[in-house]
C-alpha cells in the first residue's frame, strides 16, 4: 500500500526564492492584454504609494512631449500617490519652443546633473526606455516605472510597472488617459503642457495618429491657457537659429528622393530633428536626413513620408551597428553615436560611411547629388 504521506520537497534556495517572487510580482503589474486605462492607473498609484519620493526621467535633450508627460506624471504621483516627485532630464533643452514651454509655463524640470540618485526610491522614464541609450539613467538603477510611446523594448517587461509600445502617437496622449480616468481636474499649465506634447509629437494630427490622440488633443483644448500656447509656439528666435538654417539650406544635397544634410557643429542636439522636418517639405522628397555634432557625440534625425517604411527600425539598424543609441517609429526616429576621442579624419570617415549605409537603406542608386542652392 502507497503512504499517502506527501514527499518533502527540497527546500528552494533563498535567492532563487527572491527571484520568484520578483518575477511573479512584476508578471502582476506589468499591463494585461486588454486592460483599461483605470486599471492601469490603479495599478500605478497602489504600486507608487509604497514608496516616499520619485525621481521622473525625461529622454536627453528632451522635446516637448517627453517634458510634458514627465510633469503631467509627477502631479499625478503627488496628488493619487502622496509621492513627492521631480522631473529631471540629460543634455539640454535648446529649441525655442521647447525652452519657452519650460519658462512660460513654469514647468518644475531641473538638469539630471542636480540629481543626487540614491535618495529616490521610486524611478520612472517618460518617452524613452532602459534600452533606448538616449537617457542619463545611471547603469546601476533600473527603473520602476516605464510609460512610453515607441515600440516596446525586451527590457521594458522587467519594470514592475510598463505602459510601452502600441501605435499612440504621443507619450502625452498616455497621460492625457490617466487624468481622465483619474477624475481629476487638470491644471492650466499641465493641460497646455500635453496638449503640445500631442501637437508636437503628431505634427498637428497630420502625423502617426490614433483615435485616442484625437480624443485627447480635443478633451485638452477647453483647458489649454491659449495666451501661454501663442508664446510657446512663436517664440522669439537667437541668432545661432538663423545661421543654422542658412548653413542648413547651403549644405543641403539631393540624391533623388532623399534629402541629406551634415550640419557640422550644432548649438542644440535637438535642432537637427527640425532640420530633418523641415526638409520634408521639399517637393518630392521621400526621406530626409539631418545630423550634427554636439559634445563629442553625432546626432541623427531622419523623416519619411513612405508609409510602407519604418524610420525607428532602419535608424536603429544603421546606427547601433556602429555603437550608438537610437529610437523612432514609423515616419520619424533619431540617434546619438558618440565620437570621443576619434580624430577629425576618423570622424569625417564615419559620417561619410553613415551617410552611404542610409542612402542604401533608403534605396537611393545614384551616389552623385545636386546642391539644394
């Protein structure tokens, strides 16, 4: 007869018990197919109210919607959570518009360089992800909390709480659904501050757009202070904005429907994504192609108006081949590819290489451009 005595299991040594439960904890936070938006706040706020203070960081150099979604989150951790929370970000803010949102809103984002790490309990990234290397999330932090737009990254799935991935055209249209579903009414400044995240970000709607966009770019406008998005908008200029657009326009070549541009020396990494846009303008062009150098480090920016191409994919495909870190979706993407230390000819080498490996990636035959002027 069987003893119907169960048979003692070994006993599960007490690291691989931790990694378990760590395991099972994050597989319980991390969004289910399917959820809601309320059920993915809940999950946010309950996770978040176990912790005293939260560091929120925005991607380098960062543009409207990722300054926008890292503010509108830090309200919500303070007022559903009681988390004092701070919005940080790497590099600079240097388009006009994207300093005037900051200044005349009053937005509360500081340099990552007054940021002391270990006193944050609670980390979390906005419009960009662990992988994504266009952040100043030191090595040896991980982070709790990711809430993005773009195409989701492997590593993305270790944060105990991930909203990532999915068509959205904006972070800030994330964020925009965690306020409705919170019941909360929305500042002026923070209202202002996602509606021209979403603007930015979908160029006007025009731009990978979702129906979710639409409905909070126009759930936003009734809220959005108009005096302080007439400023945003039509900011007052400097001089170095000028002479980049002159040297832009003279640098410019045509390799039939591609348009590339080497700006040199930039004065804001950010600027070379204005160029990249602007240039789309030009009749007939298909993709577009704008880098510059800023603080030993080259930055990229590429547009396309094909919608059977995916500009993240072929950046990423391009420039991660050579070391460097890059991110986008559909019709538009940029990259940084650090340079320390190599010299002036090694760095001419590199960018021309780059800039045949686009071309190729592009479909461009021809390797003999035209001047734009």
């Amino acid at each position: 007869m069987k003893s119907t005595t169960p048979m003692r299991q070994p006993e599960e040594p007490p690291k691989s018990r931790a990694r378990r439960l760590v395991r099972a904890a994050r597989m319980a936070l991390y969004a289910r197919p399917g959820e809601g938006v309320r059920e993915k706040l809940d999950r946010l706020v309950q996770y978040a109210k176990s912790h005293q203070r939260a560091l929120i960081l925005t991607h380098d150099n960062p543009d409207p919607d990722s300054i926008a979604a890292g503010v509108a989150l830090a309200y919500l951790l303070e007022k559903l959570a009681g988390v004092e929370a701070i919005v940080a970000y790497g590099g600079i803010v240097g388009r006009s518009e994207n300093r005037a949102l900051v200044k005349v809103l009053k937005l509360p984002v500081i340099p990552v360089a007054r940021v002391e790490f270990d006193e944050y309990d609670l980390i979390c990234m906005v419009d960009t992800q662990p992988e994504q290397g266009n952040h100043s999330l030191p090595a040896r932090h991980f982070p709790d909390v990711v809430i993005d737009h773009h195409p989701e990254r492997p590593d993305s799935h270790l944060a105990p709480i991930a909203d990532v991935g999915g068509p959205i055209g904006a972070t800030s249209t994330l964020l925009a659904e965690y306020f409705r579903a919170s019941g909360l009414k929305v500042p002026p400044h923070v209202a202002t501050a996602l509606f021209y995240g979403i603007k930015a970000d979908t160029r006007d709607l025009g731009r990978q757009t979702t129906r979710q966009d639409v409905d909070a770019y126009l759930w936003l406008f009734p809220m959005v202070d108009k005096d302080a998005l007439g400023e945003i908008e039509h900011p007052k200029l400097p001089e170095d904005y000028f002479a980049l657009q002159h040297t832009a326009i003279e640098r410019a070549q045509v390799f039939e429907d591609a348009v590339v541009c080497d700006l040199a020396e930039i004065y804001a990494p950010d600027m070379v994504a204005e160029v990249a846009e602007r240039f789309m303008y030009l009749e007939g062009m298909r993709w577009s192609l704008a880098f510059g150098e800023y603080d030993d480090a080259i930055f990229y920016s590429v547009r396309t108006s094909d919608r059977r191409m995916n500009a993240g994919r072929l950046i990423r495909d391009v420039i991660e081949a050579k070391g460097g870190s890059a991110g986008g979706h559909g019709s538009m993407a940029g990259a940084r590819l650090p340079v320390k230390g190599l010299s002036t000819v090694a760095r001419r080498r590199l960018r021309d290489q780059i800039v045949k490996d686009f071309l190729d990636a592009f479909g461009v035959k021809t390797r003999r451009p035209r001047k734009l002027v």
